[in-house]
C-alpha cells in the first residue's frame, strides 16, 4: 500500500503548541431571531402554550447542570478567572498534568462581576 502525504511527514514534522483552545458556544439560528421564529420556537418545537421569555431559565439551567455533571462524571476540574488573571499560566498546570491523547482538560469560566449602577 502506498504512503499518503499524512504518513511520510508524520516522521519528520513535529507540532508544537503554545497555546489554549477555547470552545465557545455560540448558536446562529436566523429563522429563531424573529419574534414569529422565537415564538415558534418555544410554542412549536417545545410546547408551550404560551411562548415566554421566561421559558429560557429552565433551559439555560439545565444546560448548566448537563455541563456540570458531564464535568463530574469524567473528573473534569473547573475554574473560574477572575478579572485580570492570565488564564494560560493557570491552565498550564491542568494541561501539563494531563495525560491523555486527546480530551477535555478543564472547564472554565469568567468570574461574574456585579453590574455597577
């Protein structure tokens, strides 16, 4: 079988990373971004009678918990930054300590600052 590109610079081509990857998640759903989209939404696809902003907390709250016990089922640490930390001098540790191929080192997050009035 003949070597593809992948499988001869494999041996003479090293990666070095400096750096954190960072996932944000983020979700573009144009048809949601009108209020008959919206309303649709939370009326249609979840099935409420009444569509109500109220309806995003409990999704929003589950989406947390579903993090969280993700995190705890698979021994992922969390930190929270607070303003004006290096946030790679602090991951550096968790990656250094981190021994698998390929997975999640840490979950983190910015410290919620009060809104100033």
């Amino acid at each position: 079988m003949t070597p593809n590109i992948a499988d001869i610079i494999r041996q003479h081509v090293t990666l070095s990373v400096s750096c954190i990857d960072r996932l944000y998640l983020h979700a573009y759903m144009p048809k949601r971004q009108t209020s008959g989209g919206l309303c649709s939404f939370l009326h249609d696809h979840h099935g409420n009678p009444i569509p109500s902003s109220a309806l995003f907390r409990p999704m929003h709250d589950r989406f947390l918990q579903a993090v969280e016990t993700f995190a705890g089922q698979h021994g992922i640490p969390t930190v929270e930054f607070k303003p004006g930390q290096r946030k790679d001098d602090i991951v550096a540790d968790y990656r250094a300590r981190f021994t698998t191929r390929e997975g999640v080192v840490v979950l983190a997050q910015e410290e919620k600052v009060a809104a100033r009035d």
